[in-house]
C-alpha cells in the first residue's frame, strides 16, 4: 500500500487590503494637528473666561460660538490653505492627475482634512465645555444646533482655504487668509444690522433668550452650501458639469435671504419665558430669582439675610428682592442687581460684595437732569454713603473711601434699635434726589 | 547679494512688509476715528500687524537650495543673523511708525515689543517645522491668548499673554525679548529645517 503524499492544506494569505486613500488622508499632514490646535484654542479661551460662562447654557453657548468664529475660523482657513498647496509645493500634482479617479472625487479627499479636522476639534472642546457647564445650571439647554452651525461653519472655512492654497501660489498666502479671516470675522461680529447673522461669530448676550428653532439648520445651510458650491465649481470636470454648482449656491442664497430677513437687533433670539420665569424663595421678604438663576438662590437668600432683619417691618422696606428681565413689577418690589456677575459657578463669591450692591440699588433714586444740587448736596450723598456702609460694609479694595462718612456711621452704630428703625423709616422715605429731604443721624 | 536676496524672495517680502505697515497704520487710524472706539481699540492692530510682519519674515527664511548652501565654505550664520536681523529691524520700525501716540497703552512700544516676540517665535519655529510654515506657531499663540488674557495682570497675565498687554510692562517685554533671542540663536545656528521635497 502506497500512501500518496499530498501537500499539507494552506490557507491562501488573505491579500493585505491598502487602506482607503481618504483614511491615509486624514491621518497624514497638518489636519490632525489642526485639530488639536482648534481644541486647545477654545480650551485655552474658555479657561480663562470660566466664571463667566459656567453656570448658564446661554452663556457657554455664546461664548463657544465666539471662541469657534473668531479664534478657530481664521485658524481653520489658515491651515486649510496651507493644505491645499501641498500637491503643488511637493510637485505631486501630476501624479494626482494619473491616478484613475475622478478630479471631483480626488478633490473630496484632499479637502476631507481640511474640512474635518477643525471641525472634530471644534466639537471635541464644545463636548468638554458643556460637560464642564452641566453640574452647574438651573434651566434651559445648551443650544446644540447652533454648536453643531459652528462646526459646519469652521470646516466650510477649512474647505475655503483648501481651495484658496490650490489657487495662489504664493508663500504668504496662508498667514495672510488667517489674518484676514481674523479682520473680516471680528467685524462681521461687530457689525450692526442683519448681516451680522451671517457671520459665525455674531455675539448674543441675553440669558432668557433662545434661537428660533431654524436658525441651526439655516445657519448650517448657508455655510455649507457655500463651500460646497465653491467646491463643484472647482472640482467638476469637463467643465459643463459645473452648472451643478449652482444647486448648493441657490440653496446658500436663500439660506442667506432666510438670515437677512431677521430683526435687525434681536435677529434669531426671542425670548424664553421658561427662563425668565421668576423663582422665589418663603423668606421675608421674599428673594426672587430667574429660572436660569435657580441654584444661586439660597446664596443670594443667605446674602442679603442680614439686611432682611435689619429692615423687616420698616415702612417702605421692600416686599420683595426680584432679579431678572421684567424687573420690580408688584408695588414693594425692589430690583436686585445681576447675580451672575458675582457668581462662580452654582456660587456666590463674594456675599459680603453682592449685599453692598444690593443696598447700593435699594437706595439709588432715579434721578432727574438737576436732582442732587443744592448747598446740602455733599451732605446727603455723604450721608447716603454712611447708611450704606452702616448696613453693608464694602468690602476692603471695593467702592469708594469712607472717611468722610464715618462720622455719621458711628452716630448710627450708636442708636438704639428703635432709634435705628425710626432713622430707617425716615430715610427709606426721602428722596434721595432731593437733598433737603434726606434726613441726618 | 542679488541672487541671494531673489533666492529668498526677499524684494517681494520687504514690499509686503511696507504694506502690512499701511494696513496697520490705517487700520489704527480707523479704529480710533470709530464714534465709541478711543486709541484702547488699537490692541488688534499691535497683534495682527506684527503678526502678519512675523508671518512675512518667517517664510522668507526658505531656502530653495539648502543641500547646496550646507556646502559652502563659508559659515552661514553670519548671512543667516543678517537676514533675521535686518528685516525685522525694518519691521520694527515701520509698525512702530504705524501705531504713533498712547505708548502707555497700545502704542509704539506695544508694536515694538509684539514684532520682536512674534519673530522670534516665528524664527524658533523655522528650524523645527520649517520656514515656510513658520508662521503657524506665531498665529496659533496669539488665537489662543488674545480672548483667554484678562483685562488686567492677574493669574500672571504679563507672561503668558504678553501680546496682548500695554506697552510699558517690564513682564511682557522679557518674555518677548526672551522669544527674540531665542529665535534668532537658534535659527542662526541650525537654518531652517529641510523640508524634504518640498519646492
């Protein structure tokens, strides 16, 4: 019996597949630098500005929106541009030409770096901030739609550059579009009127407000269109088939009509009442905050408490402390000034100061062209001052000295409880405005 | 001389610094003359104008030929010292000119001390990355400060953001001056970084 031989079974080697030319793409070159370089810009930015914008969604919003506008657009077009000459400054552009697929779909894939890169870094820093803003806010949501514009906005700028470096040979090309787009996108922000909409870096600061719902879409549509647009006019071959360009360009003329259609000072913002709501707390008087405001409110109760005592059952005191956009509304109500700009985060971080302004608010009269003169003029306002720092002391490096006034200050100190109310209840009805009717300690 | 000076592309970016100094000194002069903007509005001009002037140094520092000059006899450092020195000196001067008045705020000496710091950087950045994107690390640095600094000097502010500060602070300027020679050493020392294939 012969046994025949037969070769041991292989498994043919699976061939190794090249990795997709648009995957090579992206992790090649400057794009993923790009990246890091628009994530840390807003990181960096929204750092330093942290206490200003950690406790609202309106206001980390805004401020992302700006930092992704001003800082990472001109970045993006700079970097952009600089990837667009790349072909030319390694002299590879006729192999490209060589290489059996279409210039619009080789074109895509260059761009695809370009457009995607910032873009990622954009949202990556926006997941960060929002995350960062979370634990700390009462009411509303972070206007993602409009985050999700930017991001389409900064990777239409990305795209805009590429084609811009494809275009000029010159060296200075790409610091040159990023200043440029600096100079353009910082005025377009400041500019009055409905174009400023279409800027990506048009600043909105109004805390009960939020976007009407098709501003994101259209924003995105305006921005895109452009760069797509931009990009079949480039890209398209034989050059016929460049009418198609014409598509994305109508949709980007009546996205832009859309956006210029806006109110010229409010555009897409209307206001919220869900925001603005009041919120109250069972004190006496009762501390009324906006629903946005909402986890400052037992700081700011707790802040103005020892006033509260002070004043309770004075005639003229106020029935209530409101805060926020409708201001005091019931006879009693007395306005309070902005919490926020004494907050950190969920907190209050100087009390001691918001108490000086609140106090500060409860005693400034409006005043008329004329009020406030007279030979006992310096007199009230000293005396003005003194009742303020009898009941809240400024805060040492706050407001102005008080040396003058410590004589009254002492005299104050000096009465008895009852003779303090009854100084109280003359002074809280006086007019401020009037000089003679202020009444001396 | 000549050819030297063609090779680097020198004329075109002499010329582009005199006009970055007319669109700097007419930016300046436009932003004062706005109805509610006063000289203060000028801090975007003392960033962007020797950023742009740095931008414009950077990149004339590529060389076409650098195999071929690493053969020559003579040392290059001197040319390379020269070729940092004097067109920043011109930039220094014309953007100094750009900004005049208020040298407490963002006058002549901000101008001065941005172009110094900003060319350096960006002449730190020519060995490393290469000249011709040069100009990145410069543009990066003053996009991630110029909103993140606060109004005043706290959290070291005069250091880490020093672009963006009034003109006499002592803080601000040994940074920049730091970055200047910093730059300038090491780009004179080591060229720029051949960037292979790269026309």
């Amino acid at each position: 019996m012969t046994a025949t031989l037969t070769p041991p079974r292989a498994d043919r080697p699976t061939p190794a597949r090249p990795p997709a030319p648009l995957r090579t793409e992206l992790r090649r070159g400057l794009g993923p630098w790009t990246g890091v370089a628009v994530a840390l810009t807003v990181l960096v930015t929204m750092y330093g500005k942290a206490p200003e914008w950690q406790g609202r969604w309106a206001d980390a919003t805004n401020l992302l929106h700006v930092a992704a506008g001003l800082l990472c657009g001109p970045l993006a077009l700079a970097a952009g541009c600089w990837q667009g000459g790349r072909d030319r400054r390694r002299g590879t552009t006729e192999l490209w030409e060589s290489v059996p697929r279409s210039p619009l779909r080789r074109l895509l894939v260059a761009v695809g770096p370009s457009a995607f890169w910032p873009a990622a870094g954009l949202l990556f820093a926006d997941a960060v901030c929002l995350l960062a803003t979370w634990p700390y806010v009462s009411a509303g949501r972070p206007f993602l739609e409009l985050l999700a514009a930017d991001a389409v906005a900064v990777a239409a700028l990305g795209a805009l550059g590429h084609l811009a470096g494809r275009v000029i040979r010159w060296r200075l090309a790409a610091p040159l579009l990023g200043i440029v787009g600096y100079v353009v996108l910082g005025l377009a922000a400041y500019t009055a009127g409905p174009a400023r909409w279409l800027g990506p870096a048009g600043e909105h600061q109004f805390f009960w407000d939020r976007p009407v719902w098709w501003f994101g879409p259209v924003s995105m549509a305006w921005t895109a269109g452009l760069a797509l647009a931009a990009l079949l006019a480039y890209g398209l071959r034989p050059a016929r088939l460049r009418v198609l360009a014409l598509i994305p360009l109508a949709v980007t003329v009546g996205a832009a009509g859309l956006i210029l259609r806006l109110p010229r000072d409010e555009g897409p913002w209307r206001p919220d009442p869900a925001l603005s709501r009041q919120v109250c707390d069972g004190g006496t008087p009762q501390v009324c905050l906006t629903a946005v405001d909402e986890s400052l409110l037992p700081d700011v109760s707790a802040a103005l408490a020892p006033l509260s005592a002070r004043l309770k059952g004075v005639p003229g005191a106020p029935v209530r402390w409101v805060s926020g956009l409708a201001g005091p509304a019931l006879p009693g109500d007395v306005a309070l000034p902005s919490v926020r700009q004494d907050a950190v985060r969920d907190r209050l971080a100087h009390p001691d100061l918001y108490l000086n302004s609140a106090v500060n608010w409860l005693f400034s009269d409006s005043c008329r062209p004329g009020d406030g003169t007279g030979p006992n003029a310096e007199r009230a306002s000293t005396i003005n001052l003194a009742v303020i720092e009898w009941l809240a002391p400024t805060p040492e490096g706050y407001g102005p000295a008080t040396t003058g006034a410590q004589p009254y200050i002492d005299r104050l100190k000096a009465k008895s409880p009852a003779e303090q109310r009854a100084y109280l209840t003359r002074f809280l009805a006086a007019n401020t405005c009037r000089p003679d009717e202020v009444p001396i300690p | 001389m000549r050819l030297y000076l063609r090779s680097r592309g020198l004329p075109g970016a002499l010329a582009a610094l005199l006009g970055t100094a007319a669109a700097a000194a007419w930016a300046a002069w436009w932003l004062v003359s706005l109805p509610d903007f006063d000289h203060t509005a000028r801090l975007p001009v003392v960033v962007l104008g020797p950023l742009l002037a740095a931008g414009v140094i950077g990149t004339s520092l590529h060389t076409p030929s650098d195999e071929l000059d690493r053969t020559a006899v003579r040392a290059w450092w001197p040319r390379r010292l020269a070729h940092l020195l004097a067109p920043t000196a011109l930039a220094v001067g014309l953007l100094a000119l750009a900004v005049p008045g208020h040298a407490e705020e963002f006058g002549a000496p901000a101008a001065v001390r941005n172009t110094l710091g900003l060319v350096g950087m960006a002449a730190s950045a020519a060995p490393l990355v290469g000249a011709r994107l040069s100009w990145l690390p410069p543009t990066f640095y003053a996009g991630v400060v110029y909103l993140a600094a606060p109004s005043g000097t706290e959290g070291g502010a005069a250091w880490w953001a020093w672009v963006t500060r009034p003109g006499p602070e002592g803080e601000a300027w040994a940074v920049a001056a730091v970055a200047f020679a910093a730059g300038t050493a090491l780009y004179a020392w080591r060229g720029s970084r051949r960037t292979t294939g790269e026309a």
